[in-house]
C-alpha cells in the first residue's frame, strides 16, 4: 500500500495550487499508484478475483477522469499523460 511519505509526494508533483489536494490530476496520480500496485500484487496472486474487481473499478474511475480533463483541458491532460508515462517506468 502507500505510505503517507508517497502520497504526500504525489500530491505535490500534481497539485495546481498549494492547498489543491482533490482535483482531477492529483485524483489522476493517486490512482495510477493504486493501480500500479495492484498489477504487481496480480501478478503474484494470479486467483485474486476481488482484487481484480477493485483495479478494474479504479482503471474505469481513471478514465472517466482523463475523459473528463481532456475534454475541459487539454494541455494539462497531454502534461499528466507524461508524468504518468515517466511515472510507471
């Protein structure tokens, strides 16, 4: 799981203005740590079908959130889409 340190620090590469803890791109990053964390833990326990359900839901919640940003702002939408490229590597 992540530890507050790695939230923390997600948070900060993503937040548009100090106090900004919930908008789409902090939520954006957010999950793509969750998700990045349960692809390991599914390669690991390949029979995990509850996990699998929750890293779908998470996938299709971070969709709907790109969908959403690309649609309001684009430039902001192609930035994260390369912090999160870097990101998973």
């Amino acid at each position: 799981m992540m530890t507050k340190k790695q939230k923390n620090d997600i948070i900060e590469k993503f937040k548009d203005h100090p106090s900004d803890t919930g908008s789409a791109a902090v939520q954006i990053g957010l999950l793509s740590e969750r998700i990045n964390y349960l692809s390991e833990h599914l390669k690991n326990n390949k029979k995990d079908f509850h996990s699998r359900r929750g890293l779908l839901m998470l996938v299709n919640r971070r969709r709907s959130l790109l969908g959403y940003l690309k649609k309001n702002d684009s430039k902001k939408y192609n930035n994260i889409l390369a912090e999160i490229n870097t990101y998973k590597k």
